[in-house]
C-alpha cells in the first residue's frame, strides 16, 4: 500500500522514482496480480498518469490495458479505467496537450504520438472487434469511454478503420444502437463517433442509411427543436450530410422514404427576426446545405427533377421563398436561402413559373425577381448577396424560354411601364451604370435572357434607348458597342465592363444572322475590333483582345452575306491583311489558358473571392468551348474550301435523304414481313388444327358408318318379324294413350322436317363457302410470298371440306334409308331392296366419278398456276396489300367453316335422337298391331313403283 500512496500523491521516505519506474512497476502489478482488486488499482493509477506520461504509459502499458480488455470483461470498473486510459494515450487533445511541460512537448513534435499508438492498437484487427463487442455493454462507465476511444482511432487512422468496421459482422449496426442510448450523452457521443465514420466511405454512409438513420437523425433533430436546438443538432445535420453528399443511392432512399416533406418545419421562422442567435443561423445554414445536396445540379437530372417536384409539392420551396422576402433575416442565411432557391427552380418549369408568381411584402407590391435584381445592381450591397442575386436570376432563365420571353418584352417599347420599375430596365441601369461590378452582372443576366433563344434575340434587336435629349434613339445593340469604344479610351480601362459587354454582344449575335448583319452594319464596329486585336498590350488586354476576336469570328461563321463590304471573304482578307491568321488564332486561345476561365468552366454557381475574379460566365465558357474549333476552321478556310464543302454538304444532305428513304422502306418492308411470318405462323397453327379437327370428324364418320351397317343387320333380321304383325289389333291399350303416341310422332314429324330443311340450307352454305374459299385461296396465292406452300394448305383444306361434304351427304341418304326401312319394315318385296342398294351404289360412283372430274379440274388448275408462279412473283409487290383482307377473309370462312360444323355435328345428334325417338314409337306402335302408314309411306311406295315400271321398260 505504501507503493499506491508514492503513486498516488503521499509522503514515501527515499528517494522518489522516476515516472517510467512507476510505470513500469505498475505495469508489472497488472499483468502478475491475481486478485481482481489489486489489478483494478494498478490501472486506475496508469490512468492518473496516461496524460502526464503519454509516452510511457502508451509504450508500456498497452499490451497489458487490452489483456484487461479481454479477460476482465466481467468487471465494469476496470474495464472503463483501461479505455480511459487507453483514449488518453491516443487521442490528440490541443488542450491536454497544452498543459505539458515544455520539455515533453518539444519531444512530442517529432512523431505525432497519437497516429503511432493509434497504428499499434489497430495492427491486430481483433482489437477493433473487442472494442466493438465492449460497446454493447450498457454500463455508462463501459459504453462512454469505448465510444470515446473508437472516434479517437478514426480520427487519427479514418480509412483503415473504416475498412475493418466494414468487414466485422454487424460493426456498423452496433454503432447505430447508440442513437438509440436514453442517455444523451452517449447518444450525442455516438453522433460525433458516426460523424467520424462516415466521412468519404460510400458503403458505410449507404449502411448507416439502411440502418434507419434518417428516421432516427430528423426524430432527434425534432425533439432538440430543430433550427432552434443546440450543438446536437448541428451535428446530426452534419452526420445528415455526410451521408447524402455525393451519393446518389442515399439521396434516392432519402426522397423515396419521403423524408424531404420533414424538413419543411425546419424554415417555418417566426415574424420576430430580431432574436438570431449564432448556434441558430449556423443550423440553418446546414439546413440550406441540405436542401441544395438534393437539387445540386452535379445530380443526375431526372434525381434533381423529382427532388424539386417533391419540394413544391409539399410546400418547402413556399417557405424557402417566404425567408427570402422576409425582413431582420441575417445576411449570410438570406444570401444562402438565395442560393437554394436557386437551384430548388434551376431547370424546373413548374418551380420557375411559381418563383416568377412571388411578390414582396411592399406597397405597391414587387416581384421578388424586381426586388432580388435591385440588391444585384446595388453598389452598397454585400459582393456575396449580389453573386448569389446573379445566381438566382441565372437559375431561373435556364431552360425556361417563357422566362427568357417575359424579361426581354419589359424591353420592348409597347410593354414598358413609367409607372413602375421592369427588370428590364434594372438590368438597362445596371449596364450603363458607373459601378463595373453592375455592368458585368447586368450583361451577363441579359446574356442568359437570350441563351438558345433565337426569337428572344431578334426581339432584342427592336429595343432603342434615348441617350440624350436632342438625339436619335440607338439600339441596344449599337450603345453596347459605344460603351466598349468609350471605355476604351478612358484612362484606367474597365477590363471588367469591357469583357461583360463582349460576352453579352457573343452571345447575342452567336446563331443569329440578322443580329450579325445588324452588328456588320455599323460601319464602326469591325474596324474597332481589329484595332483591338492587333494592339500588343498586357494580359488583361490580351483577354480582351481574344474575346474581341471571338466576336468577329462569329461574324465570319453566322454571316449571310448580306452585306456587301463584309462578307465571308472579305472579313477573313481583312483578318489576314490586318492580323495574320495565325496572330488571330494566338488570340482567341489565350482565353482558354486564362485562370479565370478555368474557374468559372467547373460550375454554374458565381463563386469568386473578390469582385475583380469576376470574368466569365459559365455558360459562355460553354458557348466558347463550341465555337472555337469552329471559327479556327473557318478562318483558316479559302473560298474554294467553302464552296466544295458547301457541295460536299449538299451531297451529304442528299445521301443522308436517299439513306433515310431506305432506312424507312426497309423499316416498313420488315415490318410488312415480320407481319406476313405471323400470318404464316397462324395459318399453320390454324392448319394444324383444323387437321385435328377434321381426323376427329373422320373417326367419327367412320363410328357412324359403323353404327349404321350393325343397324342394318338388325333391320334385316327384325324384317320378317315384322311382317307377322301387319294387320293385328292392338292389344291391351286404350284409345287415349294411341292418340297421345301418334301426336308425339306427328310432333317428331315436324320437327324432322325443320331440321331437315336447316340441313339443307347448310348445305348450301357449304357450298357457297366451297367456291368462296376457293377464290379466295387463288387470290391468296398470288399475293403471298410463300405461295406454293399456302396453295397446297388451300388445296387440302378444299379437299377436306369436298370430303366432309360427300360424307355428310352419304349420311344424309343413310339416314332417309333407314328411314323408309325402318317404316316399311320387311313387307317390302326383296326385289325393292337390291334395287335400293343397287341405285345407292350407282348413286356412289356417279359421286364418286364427279368428284374425280373435279380433282382432276383442280389438279389441272394447280399446273397452271404453278407454271404462272414466276409471273405472279412478279406482280407480288403490287399484291401485298390485299394479302391482309384476303388472309382475314381466309379466317372469316374458316371460322364460319368451324361455326358450320359444330351445328352440323348437332344436326347430326338431333337427328339421331329424333330417329331413335321415331323408331321407339313405331316399334311400340308395331307392338301393339298399328298400321303405320304416313307420308314418307307414300313417297317410298311411289318411288318403288316408278323403279319396277323402269325396269319393265327396260325389259
């Protein structure tokens, strides 16, 4: 004990040892002390001494504090004196560091200590994942200290732990549980462990955001009162924007979860603005930085297009617009709001036009683009609010023509107000305005007013100004020229003026001929710009000069030769007289080499650190980057060169017309084929079918034919039975039951003779529809491409409908037969019956024989058109358009084919039911001694005697 009170700050007797003896007996009472409590002491002493002696403590003591670590787990005491320990060592502290002797911290700026213990703690991978284990701990004086420790390890070493957080199973989801800590001082540890986490690591952010962070971040942001909360929420916006920063899957899952609709509480800000305190204006700021990571232009559009449509939707480009027209607001957060508002309706028609709807809260009531551009050609306001002005006026004319079209009519003579202020005429002011800063940024807006927008820059040539009393108007066009001259010859030149103006005449007269022609018509300007461009003067002149050379080049490349004095040929004769091609061509790349174009080419946004980096536009840095190549070639280029490429031109417009044509035909020829293998793939399914359909009918026929020959047999058996009969009395029944009997039978009758006649108005139509199909299938074949093949699948389906006609009809006699016998029963003499068979059989090979007749017919048809095959592939061409009506026509009769054979198949049932019926009766009838005798009777009796008086003739 004596040794703790030397340690601990008592009165030891002898000589005092030195600290790393200290440290060193401490070290060794850790690692070969059995009882819990003497290692406990041993490590609460390291810990008093880790910031005194950092290097000791860190040199000897680390191996034994991480054995603590792993098997002193069951004690939560020792286990929080090891971590602080161990983040004394580690962590970089400016202010512990500054309590140090001189001597010691002298020794520390060679190495940086903490990097080097942060490198030994981290070589074994295992380290982290024990530390990551500790953390779910719940014991305060466990969790704190191990939260501690691991963002001092990402500070000094982000990347590498970064890496081995990554690959340990569920590291990353154990740093979110602590958002989820009921202690805020944990919870709020947590958010700046995750703040170090997440800096630069594309996959952590996207785990840490599918692990509910956004939820959690916007609750926490809530309950800590948002805009008005303190350093906690500082810091979930900054974790906020650590994960949406450049990661698109992020910022998609943030939209998607409709969390962008929370943030419009954040800018409700009250009427009373007096009151801003910093932490406040530093939140919101942080807030605008958020909204302006979702629609930053670097986005992908369509990302950038949805995010602004969801900010309109639920209101929070209202409220932002609300801030921005609101009295007592800071200069930084209004310059800021400026810049969101900006890009939240940058590209956005909906969000522009109702941006353009905004008035301010005056008397009478502005426009808040009047308002905006008032602050912009204000001398007396702050450089960054007049950028951001510039900003927002630029975000809301790009891609917005009718924009583009209402700033440009306040210019126009029969729409100026004298009643009022345009933003036409601030935009007049600011050019023609003594302050440089308002010259460059009135003629770069105007520029933007015109950019892509031919119409726009021809109404702009319409535009005349009273210069003073007593002189003619000039157009806009001729006082920007005056300008440039006038500011030329003044001592001190205005390079700031100068090169807006230049910007704005290139942008106007760039695509547009008639404004050209109305610049060459100035006798002036053309002799002023090659003065210009022949001057040897410093490098601001130099970039004058080369931007002067970009505004005659345009007039060499747009001209129309309109004007005699300056054509094409004659402006380049003037250059090479003048200039030197190649001194002119020196000139015009000097811009590209130029700092300042280089800055503004990055991005859209206007930033620059004072106003005489104030330059070049980033959209016409675009606009030069297309036409330099351009002009170089047209300068360089002789009349010769022009008219052949002129020629070459043409040709190619004409071959790319002749090419078009062919791709349009063989569009529609693939089509037309593509349609006629469909016809051909159905018609073959279709065939198919219809040659299942028609294998099942011949199965059938043939069971009919079956049935029919057994039912002859037993005709011929029950015949002499029946004869016995003739003549007896009926026997057993009753007069009543007779009548009902002969009533049904009269009724079969009836209806026997309805189907009858159907049957044959079928037959009609099968007939019809044979000669149909036939003339269709010869129209067909010769309007296919395939026509042989269609020509044998018409011929078969023919040839199957002439069979499916013959067998009916083969039926129908069958079925009369049966009739006659099945009435006259065997009273008939025998004689009659072979007659019957013999005239059926000679009924059959006259059938049979025309039927060959017309095979033939067709066979012979088949030749002839198989020899004109080579003829009609010819017309082909011409017969490809009625192929679709022949081929639906085709389908038509095949379908009324199929109609037709389904009710004849039930005409079949029909009547068989109807025989069987018939045959029941009579046979009861027979039974009971009836004389059956009707009309069908006399029809056959007549037949049979008409036969046997043909066979005396005969004789």
């Amino acid at each position: 004990m004596n040794f703790f009170r030397g340690v601990m700050g008592g009165q030891p007797a002898g000589p005092q040892p030195s600290g790393a003896e200290t440290i060193q007996k401490l070290c060794d009472r850790v690692a070969s002390s059995t009882l819990l409590d003497d290692r406990r002491d041993a490590v609460r002493a390291l810990k008093s001494l880790s910031k005194k002696y950092r290097l000791e403590v860190g040199t000897q003591a680390m191996d034994h504090l991480i054995r603590i670590l792993q098997t002193d787990r069951s004690d939560s005491e020792i286990l929080g004196y090891a971590l602080d320990t161990l983040y004394n060592i580690i962590c970089n502290d400016e202010e512990e560091e500054q309590d140090e002797s001189e001597e010691e911290t002298q020794q520390k700026q060679v190495d940086d200590l903490g990097a080097q213990f942060t490198d030994r703690f981290i070589q074994d991978q295992e380290n982290i994942t024990l530390l990551l284990t500790i953390l779910e701990e719940f014991d305060f004086h466990v969790r704190l200290p191990g939260v501690k420790l691991l963002t001092a390890l990402l500070k000094n070493q982000c990347a590498q732990l970064q890496g081995i957080i990554l690959v340990s199973p569920m590291g990353v989801s154990r740093l979110m549980d602590l958002l989820a800590d009921s202690r805020e001082v944990i919870r709020n540890d947590g958010l700046l462990l995750l703040l170090q986490l997440t800096k630069g690591n594309a996959a952590i952010q996207k785990i840490v955001a599918f692990e509910n962070a956004f939820e959690r971040l916007l609750d926490i942001i809530t309950e800590e009162g948002s805009s008005d909360g303190g350093i906690v929420v500082e810091d979930c916006l900054l974790l906020l924007l650590n994960l949406l920063k450049n990661n698109s899957s992020n910022q998609n899952f943030f939209k998607e979860g409709s969390y962008i609709q929370r943030m419009k509480p954040w800018f409700e800000v009250g009427d009373d603005n007096s009151g801003w305190s910093a932490q406040k204006v530093t939140n919101l700021h942080y807030m605008l930085q958020l909204v302006r990571v979702m629609v930053s232009p670097v986005n992908s559009p369509g990302a950038t297009a949805s995010c602004q449509k969801a900010m309109f939707q639920c209101g929070l480009l209202q409220q932002l617009c609300t801030i921005l027209m609101a009295t007592g607001v800071p200069a930084d957060i209004l310059t800021e709001t400026i810049n969101t508002v900006s890009e939240v309706i940058r590209g956005s028609q909906v969000n522009q036009d109702y941006f353009a709807s905004v008035n301010a809260p005056s008397n009478p009531p502005r426009p808040a683009i009047v308002v905006l551009l008032m602050s912009m050609v204000n001398e007396r306001q702050p450089f960054v609010l007049r950028c951001a002005v510039l900003y927002c006026f630029q975000c809301f004319l790009y891609k917005n023509q009718k924009g583009q079209g209402e700033i440009v009519a306040t210019l126009l003579p029969s729409t100026i107000d004298a009643n009022s202020i345009s933003a036409g005429q601030l935009l007049c002011g600011g050019l023609f305005s003594a302050d440089s800063l308002s010259n460059w940024c009135a003629a770069v807006a105007l520029g933007h007013a015109l950019q892509d927008n031919l119409t726009q820059k021809e109404q702009l040539l319409r535009v005349q100004l009273a210069t003073s009393l007593g002189k003619p108007p000039v157009s806009l066009l001729q006082q920007c020229t005056n300008i440039l001259s006038q500011t030329k010859s003044e001592k001190g030149s205005k390079v700031q003026t100068r090169v807006g103006l230049l910007m704005l005449l290139c942008t106007w007269i760039s695509n547009c001929p008639i404004a050209v022609t109305h610049f060459l018509h100035n006798q002036e300007n053309v002799p002023f710009l090659t003065a210009q461009i022949s001057e040897n003067l410093g490098e601001d002149e130099r970039l004058v000069q080369g931007l002067c050379a970009l505004l005659l080049g345009i007039c060499i490349y747009y001209n129309d030769n309109s004007l005699e004095n300056y054509t094409k040929e004659k402006l380049k004769q003037l250059i090479e007289k003048r200039i030197g091609k190649e001194n002119f061509v020196e000139k015009l790349g000097f811009i590209t080499k130029h700092e300042l174009y280089s800055r503004a080419a990055q991005k859209p946004q206007p930033t620059f650190s004072t106003p005489e980096h104030m330059l070049f536009d980033h959209e016409f840095t675009k606009l030069f980057k297309e036409l330099e190549g351009v002009i170089t070639k047209a300068v360089h280029k002789s009349s010769e060169e022009e008219k052949k490429e002129e020629e070459v031109k043409k040709t190619l417009e004409q071959h790319d017309s002749i090419v078009t044509q062919y791709k349009d035909l063989i569009r529609e020829q693939d089509t037309h084929i593509k349609a006629l293998k469909e016809q051909v793939a159905g018609l073959t399914s279709q065939s198919e079918e219809m040659q299942t359909t028609i294998t099942q009918q011949l199965s059938q026929i043939q069971q009919h034919k079956d049935q029919y020959s057994i039912l002859k047999l037993k005709l011929g058996k029950s015949g002499d039975q029946g004869s016995a009969l003739d003549g007896a009395q009926v026997n057993g029944l009753q007069q009543e039951e007779l009548t009902q009997l002969r009533e049904e039978l009269d009724e079969l009758r009836g209806q026997q003779s309805l189907l009858q006649t159907q049957l044959s108005d079928k037959d009609a139509l099968i007939n019809s529809m044979k000669s149909e199909t036939a003339t269709a299938a010869s129209a067909q074949v010769a309007g296919a491409s395939d026509t042989s093949e269609l020509l044998r699948e018409v011929e078969s389906l023919r040839v199957q409908v002439q069979r499916q006609a013959a067998e009916i009809s083969e039926l129908q006699t069958e079925r009369k037969e049966l009739l006659r016998r099945a009435e006259t029963g065997a009273s008939a003499p025998a004689t009659v019956d072979g007659a019957v068979d013999a005239s059926k059989v000679a009924e059959l090979e006259n059938l049979l024989a025309s039927q060959n007749e017309e095979m033939q017919k067709l066979k012979d048809e088949l030749t002839s058109l198989s020899s004109n095959r080579t003829a009609l592939d010819t017309e082909l061409a011409s017969a490809n358009s009625t192929v679709a009506i022949l081929q639906a026509e085709k389908t038509k009769l095949q379908n009324e084919v199929q109609e037709t054979k389904k009710e004849q198949d039930e005409l079949l049932m029909l009547l068989a039911d109807q025989d069987q019926k018939i045959l029941s009766l009579k046979q009861k009838l027979k039974d009971l001694g009836e004389t059956i005798e009707d009309e069908d009777d006399l029809d056959t009796r007549d037949q049979f005697e008409e036969e046997d008086e043909e066979e005396e003739d005969d004789e």
